[in-house]
C-alpha cells in the first residue's frame, strides 16, 4: 500500500472513531427508507412504516447478525433518535383539539385510558405476563400503538423482546378493530360523532383509526381522528407518571429510573404549536420526518430482538393483548353510549 493509500486509511479509521454511531445510523436510516418505500408502493395506508421496519429489522438482526460497528448508531436511534421524534410529534397536536372534543368525549377518552391501562397491568398479573412486558402492552393498547410502547419503555426499561412483543399484539388487535368497527357501527346505527370518538378512543394506532373512521365517512373520520390525537397527548401525563413511580420503586431498591425530561418538550412544543401554528406546508413536511424518525427507532429496536427469546415468552402476553383489546373496545361503546 503506497504513502497516500495508506494515509488515506488511517483518516478513514479515525473519522470512525469520532464519528461511532454513523454505521448504525446508516444501517437503521436505510431500513426506514426500505420501510417507507414498501408502504408506498402497496398503496395500503393502514400498513405502518413503524411496523416494516420492526419486522425488516428483526429479519436483518436474526438470519444475518448485527454488525458490531452498528451497535453505537442502533443504540442512539434506540434512544437519541425516538426521544426526539416524541419531542417533534407535539407540532401534530394542539390544545384547540383538546377543545374540540368537547368535555363528554374527553371524558370518555380519559376514562378508557386510565381504565384500560389499570385493567391490562391486573390481568398480566393474574395470566402471570411479565410485569414489564404487561405495561407495554397496557400502554400500547390504551394510548397510541407502537409509538406509546416504545415512548413508555424509557421508563419500563423492557427488553428488546418484551418491546416488539408488546407492538405486536397491538399491531394484530388494531388491525382487527378497523376491520370490524365499521361493521358494527353500522350495525348498530351509530351517529358519525359517536362512532368517531368510539373508534378514536379504542383503537391502537393512528392510521388504523382514520381507516376506520372514514369508512364512516368524512365527519365520522374527522371526529375520530380528533379524539384519537387527543389521547395521543396523554401520552405525556402517562410516562411522567410512570417515571415518578419508577423512580420511587428505584429509591426502595436497586436501580434508578430516568426522569423522562423529552417528555416535558413534548408538552411545550404541543403549547408552542397551539399558539404558533406552523404553516401548512411545513406542518406535513415535520409530520413527515417525524414519522420517518419513529421509524428508524423500530428499525434499531427490530435489529436488536432476539426471535428465540421472543418465542420464548410464549402464548400469555398474546392472550393479555386480546383480553385488553377487547375491553378497551367494550368500555370506550358504553362510555360513548352513557354520554
């Protein structure tokens, strides 16, 4: 190797050890862009990114390996890369929404929450689920999907395992649940507003709530996605209250939980965004790279899983997913119809 050649290794090699995390980076941004690109070119809207990625990641991680070099990069998607994206999904909410549900909706938002989320956390007790892996379903089946668990996780501190479990279930039962609320929302003759805040209020994800409530159509949808992005901002109430009780749990024992502190921007930037509103066009282009960075956070965390482990946890968190889908979906029709 020739003088040159050789200092040209030698600045490549040290441009790695400054920069540790780019291989990583690299790695989980190209499987974001693969995922992303599926979604596009099925033309299926309901079909999460988040989840593609998830699934292309733990196929990479488990036939391949992970290299070594992307462990850094993995790890600061994992965390540094989701804690920001949380912070940038307050631009999509505002306080005005909050409003517009009305107080009757917001109530039935707050209770199905709540309820769901104490109810899932007794049951995993009783089925014997692992408490972490519990409260990531629990949480996932009560706010918001993939987003909630992983966002819960900076405090739950589940394995990799328990994270892609959890997502999981949630992606299985909210895809069951936009296929069969419009069906008994017709078949039970339920107003638009009504319809809309039932499905806003039970099912798990974002888009499998506007694929449902649509198909109600437009003041149904828009009634649904309301009420669904009013408890996604209940995310931020959970979290800090999950990281007090850890952090108390942490003081008796052992271990000490973090102060979840991205939750708190994302309360500002949710205050910021109801005063200032971005314009419309940079709305969706911010709504647009949040999306793409919770999505290399799943890619990290699908690298990360270990299919033997998984399958290891068996059947019970499955049955604690669907024991919990269903009641969230029997509580949130009886609020409806109570108010």
């Amino acid at each position: 190797m020739s003088s040159t050649d050789q200092r040209a290794q030698n600045q490549i090699t040290a441009a790695g050890w400054r920069f540790p995390v780019l291989p990583g980076l690299g790695l989980t941004f190209a499987i974001a862009v693969a995922a992303t690109a599926v979604q596009q070119l099925s033309g299926i809207a309901a079909l999460s990114p988040l989840v593609v990625a998830m699934v292309l990641g733990m196929a990479i991680g488990n036939l391949t390996g992970t290299p070594e070099a992307a462990r850094a990069g993995i790890g600061f998607s994992l965390r540094r890369i989701l804690r920001l994206a949380i912070v940038l999904l307050g631009f999509q909410l505002t306080l005005e929404q909050l409003r517009a549900v009305g107080l009757p909706g917001l109530t039935v938002i707050a209770v199905t929450l709540a309820v769901t989320f104490v109810f899932t956390r007794w049951v995993g007790r009783v089925l014997g689920v692992e408490a972490r892996l519990a409260e990531l379903i629990a949480a996932g089946t009560s706010v918001c999907g993939a987003s909630a668990v992983i966002a819960t996780n900076t405090v739950t501190r589940g394995t990799d395992e328990d994270v892609a479990y959890a997502i999981a279930c949630v992606t299985v039962f909210g895809s069951l649940s936009m296929l069969a609320m419009p069906i008994l929302g017709g078949m039970m003759a339920m107003g638009p507003t009504s319809y809309g805040i039932w499905v806003g209020a039970t099912i798990h994800e974002v888009a499998q709530v506007v694929g449902a409530g649509f198909q109600h159509g437009a003041e149904a949808g828009q009634a649904a996605t309301v009420a669904k992005l009013s408890r996604v901002i209940m995310l931020a109430p959970l979290i800090l209250t999950l990281g007090a009780l850890a952090r108390r749990r942490g003081a008796k024992g052992t271990g000490k939980a973090p102060t979840p502190w991205f939750v708190l921007g994302f309360i500002a930037v949710v205050v910021l965004n109801s005063a200032l509103p971005l314009p419309e066009a940079l709305h969706a282009e911010v709504a647009g790279l949040t999306a793409f960075l919770l999505t290399m956070a799943l890619a990290a965390m699908g690298l990360e899983t270990d299919l033997r482990k998984l399958r290891a946890k068996g059947i019970r968190p499955l049955l604690l997913g669907a024991v919990a889908w269903l009641f969230i979906s029997a509580l949130g029709l009886g609020l409806v119809a109570l108010t």
